[in-house]
C-alpha cells in the first residue's frame, strides 16, 4: 500500500514497516468485503479508504507525542475508526473500541484475530455506561472519538473516561471552532480545558480536519456521566 506509506511520510513524518502496510491493506479488503453484509462505511473506493480513514486517524500523531505504553478508548468507534489504525500503527499503545453497536464489535473482533493484534479490546456498551464503570472510569491516558455526537454531548462521554492529566480529543469537521465555544461550560464543569484546536490538511481533500484536544485537569463530578441518552437529549449549557 504504498500509497498510504507516501502519504503517511509526507504529512505525518511517520514511517509504517512493510508488516504494517500489509496489516492495513488486509484491514481494507476485510473492511470492504464485511461491508457487503453489514452498513460499516459509505466509504469503499479504495484511495478514499486510505485518506479518510487510515490517514485521518493517524493525524493524531499531531497532537500526541507518543503512544508506547499508553491506554486509549475510541468512543462510538463504529467501523474501527481511529482505533484500529493506531493499533496498527503504535503495537505498545494498548486499544479499547467502544460501541454500542455488537455486529460492529464483531467486525473489529475478527480484525483482530486476522492481523494479530494484541492490543486491541473491544467494549460493547454505550459511553455513558463506561464512564460509570469502574474499570473504565478515568482509566485512560486518552479518549478519542470521530463524529460521534455534537461536542457538549460529546464531553460528557470522552472526559470521565480520561485520566486526570490524561486528553480528550474530538476529531471534527469545519465547524470545530463554533463546536468548542458551544462545549465551553460542558468542558470546565466535566473537569477538562481547552488546550487547543490543530487543523489538519489531507491530500486529496478540499477541506481540512480539526482536532479538538482537551486536557483533563481534574476529577469529573461524580454525578457525570447522566444516565444514556440525557447528555444529548439535555446538553450541559
């Protein structure tokens, strides 16, 4: 997939092994042939594959120094995605796939086993259930989700997941600036603080990625996370 390694160097200075390339390239065909049993993407060309998955996960290496050794949640992780491409990419940075969805957790399942990887685990459960839960409640170096939720509800689901000193990051679209100022109150009062918003330029795409990062600078009160649906229904304002 050299395609995916050119794009990886040039725009994210990050050097894949051939292993990895094949893991990858394995990891779209599965994509693609489960997909004709299941609705896992609208994405299926395979170049789009590469850019708007595979790449737009790894630009999170923009934002975070390094991996090794640290645990990450992917929150509404639906085919995968970041997840499994920084599992892939960074074999000490030990995965949780969190959705609430089981038949996507069993596509992630059978990634897996297929490509050998020892540092995924998925979650069937909703976020708001993990962030309840304590073995998974402020366990987690960072949590991460794509285009999950708006970012007020969103907060609610990333932040009691993270540590203390530990990030959230919210990956979104163009309106990630509006997205922040609208999560303000949400993210003082789940314990988190802006540090910053990184665009993000992808080949191919016309529009640039934004990452949102939030730094968890205390304890989320423990009456957050609300029961399953309240954080949308009911965002904090």
């Amino acid at each position: 997939m050299s395609t995916l390694a050119e794009y990886a160097g040039a725009c994210l200075n990050l050097e894949l092994s051939a292993r990895q390339l094949a893991q990858f390239e394995e990891l779209g065909s599965m994509l693609l042939y489960w997909n004709q049993r299941m609705n896992l993407t609208s994405i299926t060309a395979p170049k789009d594959i590469v850019v708007k998955h595979f790449l737009d996960s790894l630009t999170l290496t923009t934002v975070v120094s390094q991996f090794d050794g640290l645990r990450l949640i992917d929150v509404g992780t639906g085919a995968g995605f970041p997840g499994l491409a920084l599992a892939i990419a960074f074999p000490a940075l030990e995965v949780t796939l969190l959705d609430s969805t089981a038949k996507k957790l069993r596509f992630i399942e059978s990634v897996g086993r297929e490509l050998q990887l020892k540092n995924v685990r998925t979650m069937h459960a909703r976020a708001e259930d993990a962030g309840r839960d304590k073995g998974h409640r402020a366990s987690y170096d960072i949590a991460v989700a794509r285009a999950v939720a708006r970012l007020p509800a969103l907060m609610e689901y990333l932040l009691p997941l993270a540590k203390p000193e530990g990030q959230v990051i919210a990956m979104q679209g163009m309106t990630a600036y509006d997205d922040a100022n609208s999560a303000a109150k949400a993210i003082e009062a789940l314990g988190g603080e802006l540090f910053a918003i990184e665009e993000v330029l992808l080949p191919t795409l016309d529009n640039p990625r934004y990452l949102i990062v939030i730094d968890k600078i205390k304890k989320t009160p423990r009456q957050y996370p609300r029961q399953p649906g309240t954080p949308t229904r009911d965002p904090i304002q």
